[in-house]
C-alpha cells in the first residue's frame, strides 16, 4: 500500500505513474518533502503559537474565502498563519500540476490546513476524531462522487507521524457495505440528485457568489451522504475498530511528506502532532481507473 516515490518532482514530471497508484488505493511517500517548505522562523510559529490559540480541532486556511478559521481572534496571528498556509497550499498546487498534471487538471484546491495537538488521547467524539479507522467523506462540500485527494508533511522535526489502514474502499465496501447500510437496492437511482438536492445546491451556489464563499462547505449529494453513512458506521462500531483484518501501521518521518486519495483509503492518525494538510477535489472524470471510484462501485452494486 506505501508506494515510496524515489524521483525527483521532476524526473516524475507528466508521468501518469503516481496517480495509478493513487487510483490503485496506495499511499505515495515522499521520503523528503518534495516542495518548499514554510521558513523555519514560521514553522516555529506553527509549532508554537498555534496550539495555545485553537479553538476548533484544527487550523484551516479556506483559499475561497481568503480567511483563517479555528484561532481565537487575535488579528496578527490569524494573518501570519494564513501567509503561512495560503503558500503552503499554493506550493502543493505548483507541485501536483508538474508531477501528475492529468489527475490534478480542473481540481479544486480546497484547504490547507494545520493540525497542532497530539492525535492519540484527543478524547473528541467519534465522529470528529482521526484516531479511529475511516474513509473521508464530505471533506469539501458536495463532491458527487468526485476524488478527495489530501497531500500531508510532517512538519514535527522530532517524531513520527503514524498512522493505521485497514485497506482500501473496494474490499471495505465488500465486507461492510451490508452492515453499514450502503448497498444500495437501485444503485443508479439513489445517487442521482433529486429536486430538493438540486434546489439546495442552487441557493448554496447564489448565498456562495453573494459574499458568504463558505457556504458552499454545506452542500451535499446523494453520494456524500452515502459516503458520510460510511464514515460514521466505520468510527461509530467498535466491531469494526477491532477488527484486525487488513491492519496496518505506517510511520512517516519528520519532514516527510505523502498523498493519498482519503475516499478510498481508509486511514487513522495514531499519534504525532505538527502536520500539514492540504485538501483539493479531483474531478472523477480524471481518473485512468474511474471502476475503482467509490462512486462507481456504489452504482455497478
């Protein structure tokens, strides 16, 4: 499942190679980051200020909406940290565009954002907590069976990042799909959108073009709701945490990076604090392998 990526950005440049693997529901490892990192001076502002100052789960800087959510209202902070991850996101960008320019074509760069606090022990409830096994659903909206793909560094200097997988959706959907509800009995039927679904997305679209960008983080779909019936089956069963089959953990280093598409790989974080997280949506029409898409397999069910 860890594919380790031993070229350069670019000697890997406009190569499909690295988005098969992804397709494929493998994790591709940068051994060491392959992009520009934040300055030293900022990232130990990250690793220093931000934690005293958080008061939602996470960092988050929102490229639409050109703004920082999660701090406490202290205006100099909030602008040096959304210097920080606006760069941050925009250097991922730069990076996805010359090494894999088919997949990332037309994306959607999403968040970017900071995770400051130490994942194990976090004691959050279920549905909001990273250390429980789980497939990403809604991360930016409403995808419509679209590609959530997040690129990670770990940008702890001293400890590792690790993190568990129980495998990927195809054989996830196989095993629980019945027990989570989600095997549909007219597949093709039940993730179209309906008139209340398209009625919704269009006041999104005009509160989002009328000054409220964030809006568009409340839209939905027939798919995402499946996929968040997924997600919460899998962090809600303890049945389903403790089960061992396909377990695996992957440490990744200090100042490593890796990407993976989160709809399809099922992931926790088990510990480390420190990451950089950046989230765009791939449209599915990009894919090589589009049978592996989540959104196919739930429809050819």
């Amino acid at each position: 499942m860890l594919i380790t990526c031993p070229q350069s950005p670019d000697a890997a440049s406009a190569s499909p190679a690295l988005g098969d693997e992804l397709e494929a529901g493998n994790i591709v490892f940068f051994p060491a980051a392959p992009l520009p990192l934040p300055s030293a001076e900022d990232q130990a502002f990250l690793r220093d200020a931000l934690p005293g100052a958080l008061k939602l789960k996470n960092v988050s800087y929102h490229p639409e909406a050109d703004a920082v959510r999660g701090l406490d209202d202290d205006p100099a902070l909030a602008a040096r940290a959304r210097r920080i991850l606006a760069d941050h996101g925009r250097a991922v960008d730069e990076l996805l565009r010359r090494i894999m320019p088919e997949l990332v074509e037309n994306w959607t760069l999403g968040t970017c954002s900071f995770r400051p606090l130490e994942e194990k022990g976090r004691n959050l409830k279920p549905h909001a907590s990273n250390e429980l096994v789980h497939i990403d659903a809604g991360a930016y909206g409403a995808t419509h069976g679209n590609r959530i793909l997040r690129f990670f560094v770990n940008l702890n200097p001293a400890q590792d990042r690790v993190w568990a997988t129980k495998g990927a959706f195809p054989e996830l959907f196989g095993r629980f799909g019945d027990a989570a509800g989600i095997r549909l009995k007219n597949p093709r039927r039940a993730l179209q959108p309906g008139p209340l679904d398209r009625i919704r997305s269009s006041v999104i679209t005009t509160l989002a073009g009328g000054g409220l960008p964030l809006a568009k983080m409340l839209d939905s779909s027939p798919y995402d709701r499946i996929m968040r019936r997924f997600h919460n089956y899998m962090k809600d069963t303890p049945e389903f945490q403790a089960d061992a089959r396909g377990y695996e953990e992957i440490r990744f280093p200090p100042f490593s990076a890796w990407m993976v598409l989160t709809d399809t790989v099922s992931h926790a974080s088990v510990s480390g604090r420190f990451a950089l997280v950046t989230t765009g949506i791939v449209p599915l029409a990009n894919c090589r392998r589009p049978e592996l898409a989540p959104f196919n397999i739930l429809r050819e069910s």
